[in-house]
C-alpha cells in the first residue's frame, strides 16, 4: 500500500529549539490533506545509575504548569547535530554535575510520532562521579537527586514520574537487565 506523501511544505514557525512546518500531502487513496509537523532535534536521554540508586532531575515544565521528576535529558544548543553518546555525556553533566566511565544505548524513542519527527536515544550511566553542573540559564530551577529503585518505581506508580519518555526509558533499562 502506497503511504502519504508531501507534495508541497512551509515553515510556519521557528526558535533556537524547534521548526513547526506545514505540509501539503497526498494520501494513498489520492485525497489531499495538511499535516502539520514540529521538527525537533533528536534528544538524549540518560539513566545514571550507582548500585541500586537512580539521579534524576526535577524542574518546572511551563506547558503542564507543573514541577516534574524525570531523568536527564536534552538536545545541543543551537539544534546541533552531536554523536548520541557525546549529547548523553554532555546533558548528564550539564543537568547534573555525574560523569559516567560507561554509557550503555539501550534504545530509540519516538516522542510524539503523530504530530513530531523527535527521536530520542537512551543511555544507561555508569560508573558514576560527581561533579559541580554546568546547567543552562533556561535550567535554573532544575535539581537533582539520587533515587533507590523501589521509590523510582512507587514514584512511577503514584504518578509523581509522567515524563513518557522516563517512563519508557525505565522500561528499556529493564528489559535489557533480563
């Protein structure tokens, strides 16, 4: 079966993070239709983890109006376009002071396939050290702290953790330790 393909597109709108662009499409069965797509950079999302412990971050996410617990994770400044492990190595620091002597890709994301073209890798961190972050003017509010396995989990559980991409990276630490 053939799938939809854009015939025409134009940017709608752009900043330093993402481009909203609309695009002009044919469906299979011949009909047009508009689809509208945020296209942002792929991201990279890092569980450090010390024995048992889990870092996470906790910051105030404007659009839900809310503070949210959920592991680190980011894109390049700029919307540069880094090496997964080197954007991984590079937000763990920034967001939390940790080097790691290994990081671990355990797998892709797809943030939002219906409406976003962001992907993101996963990264297990280990063999963790501390060190002072490096966060950005937007990440003032940001902090951090270690998690025992069972709170992540109670955490995940009484939805105090929502961050889909949290979750689903939780999933994907988990399977890889079967």
């Amino acid at each position: 079966m053939d799938s939809i393909r854009a015939e025409a597109t134009r940017e709608v709108y752009r900043n330093n993070w993402l481009t909203i662009r609309e695009d002009d499409i044919r469906r299979p069965d011949g009909s047009a239709g508009i689809y509208a797509v945020v296209d942002k950079p792929t991201y990279a999302l890092v569980i450090p983890r010390d024995g048992d412990r889990f870092h996470l971050v906790e910051q105030f996410r404007y659009p839900l109006g809310l503070r949210r617990w959920e592991f680190p994770q980011g894109t390049a400044p700029g919307r540069a376009d880094l090496e997964p492990a080197e954007l991984a190595a590079r937000e763990l620091r920034e967001e939390t002071g940790l080097t790691a002597t290994t990081l671990t890709e355990l797998g892709l994301l797809d943030v939002a396939p219906g409406m976003s073209s962001q992907r993101g890798r996963v990264f297990l961190a280990t063999g963790i050290s501390e060190g002072p972050h490096e966060r950005e003017h937007e990440e003032q509010d940001m902090r951090s702290a270690w998690f025992d396995r069972a709170v992540v989990e109670q955490m995940i559980r009484d939805g105090v953790i929502t961050d889909a991409q949290s979750i689903a990276a939780w999933t994907l630490m988990m399977l890889a330790e079967r």
